[in-house]
C-alpha cells in the first residue's frame, strides 16, 4: 500500500516499478486505496520504486538471490507500506536516491525479512529530513500567506552525513 505521510490515506496513481537484477520488469499503479500487488521470483536482486509526478520517489530493495531452491513454504508474504510526500521545489531530496529500507533472505530464520539494522539507520537520516521538509512546508505556506514577495528563496542544502 501506498499513503501520504501526513494523512495515513491511500495514494491513487502511483506507479510501483519492479526492477529485477537492474532490469526494469513491471510496472503496476495503486488504485483508489493506494493498494497494489507484485510477485517476485526467488534468486534476484529487486529494487521496487514509487513515483508520481507530484510525489517524491522513493525505492525499496529486496534481496532473494539466497532463498533455497527447495524453501520451506512455497511462498514468503511480504507487506510492503510506503508513505509519499509532496515534490515541493527547493528542497533537496537527495537522501532518496538510496534505498529507504532493504529486505533479505535469512537463513537462521528460514524467511525474508526486512533488515533492521539497515533501515534504523536509514530511518534516523530520513527523520531529519523530514524535520527539515517540514519546516520548509511551514515557511512555504506562511510565505503564501503574507504575500511572499520579499521572502528569499530557500537555499538547497548539500547532502551531509549524519
């Protein structure tokens, strides 16, 4: 499912693309609730991508080059939530260009599991940035609202490691 990050509400229109071993495979567009559906192969590297034009693009991968040949269960179930926000002019969104989470096979656990350690630490640097487009947000609306003329464009920020 596919939600704006304010509201939590299901996101029309945003296309899905699977990407399998860096080859573009399918692409699907979420429907009135934001739902959409995809079925991966096991023994590929996938990158899952969300985008509309008015939205940030944001990806996921999914490691399975490691789920046996012979698994346990014929199939693993994944649930695959992505909040959008709005593309707004200005604001460097570079920090999407990565992967927002990764999900792997684990052998101890016998399943595909999302990493954690990645995404806490993906998670603390994407918070930030979220604080900062917030704010933006906020001094973009006030700025609206007062006429916004004498208001000098906010400066991009350059990418920096947290």
């Amino acid at each position: 499912m596919v939600t704006e990050h304010f509201t939590g509400e299901g996101l029309k229109g945003v296309q899905v693309r699977l990407v399998k071993d860096s080859i573009e495979r399918e692409t699907v567009i979420t429907a009135w609730n934001g739902k959409y559906e995809l079925y991966l192969e096991r023994g590929y590297d996938y990158q899952v991508w969300f985008s509309r034009n008015d939205m940030v693009t944001k990806h996921v991968r999914i490691d399975a080059r490691e789920i046996p040949l012979y698994p346990d269960v014929p199939f693993f179930e994944m649930d695959l939530q992505m909040t959008a926000v709005e593309w707004v002019e200005g604001f460097d969104f570079s920090t999407f260009e990565e992967p927002v989470a990764l999900a792997e096979y684990k052998h101890s656990v016998r399943n595909l599991n999302w990493n954690t350690d990645f995404t806490d630490r993906r998670r603390t640097e994407l918070a930030r940035v979220m604080i900062y487009y917030e704010r933006h947000l906020t001094a973009k609306r006030k700025a609206a609202k007062t006429g916004g003329g004498n208001e000098a464009a906010p400066k991009k920020r350059k990418k920096v490691d947290f």
